[in-house]
C-alpha cells in the first residue's frame, strides 16, 4: 500500500441504507441528519486535528434545512420495506429450499 492510499477507505453502498446505521467510516454518527451536519461542517472548517487535507475539489457546502431534509428523504428512499439480504445477520438468511 503506498502513501496516497494512507486514511482512505471503500465507500460502501447506499442500498438500505436506513438500516445501516452508524454512520462515517469509522461508525462514529449516529443519524443521517448527523452525517450532514458533521459534512457541512468539515468543508467549512477542517478540524486542526485532521490527517492530511482536503481534497481540492470538495468546496464548501451550503445547505438549507428544507435541502437537508429532501436529501435525508431521498437516501431513505433507497431503502425497501421488505426484508432483504442487505438488512439480515449473515446468520439469520435461510436456505431456499430446493425444488
């Protein structure tokens, strides 16, 4: 692994992501409305205590209470009602039975 990969991760799909809970690549926030506050803030202000910098390219994000609650809306909305693969323990799926 070289240096531009130090402090980087996978981003993980946004499928069921209601069910996915905490948040942030390390677990550390709670809620959605969280998540955004904390982004908002970091492209603002980066914390003193951050390890290496922004990337050039993320600017500063201005987002208003009604944009921050439709984007909340739609990431839920990607979320299905139905029990699925993505929201079960790897213990909990059950075998299809065979035909």
């Amino acid at each position: 692994m070289g240096k531009a990969l130090i402090g980087s991760f996978r981003t993980p799909s946004l499928r069921e992501l209601a069910s996915t809970a905490p948040y942030g690549h390390n677990g550390a926030i709670a809620t959605l409305e969280e998540w955004l506050d904390h982004y908002v803030s970091v492209t603002s202000s980066p914390p003193e205590t951050m390890l290496g910098i922004l990337a050039p390219a993320l600017v500063v994000v201005e987002i208003t209470p009604q944009e921050k609650q439709e984007l909340v809306d739609f990431l839920l909305s990607l979320s299905s009602v139905y029990a699925s693969a993505w929201t079960k323990k790897p213990g909990a799926l059950q075998r299809i039975p065979e035909p």
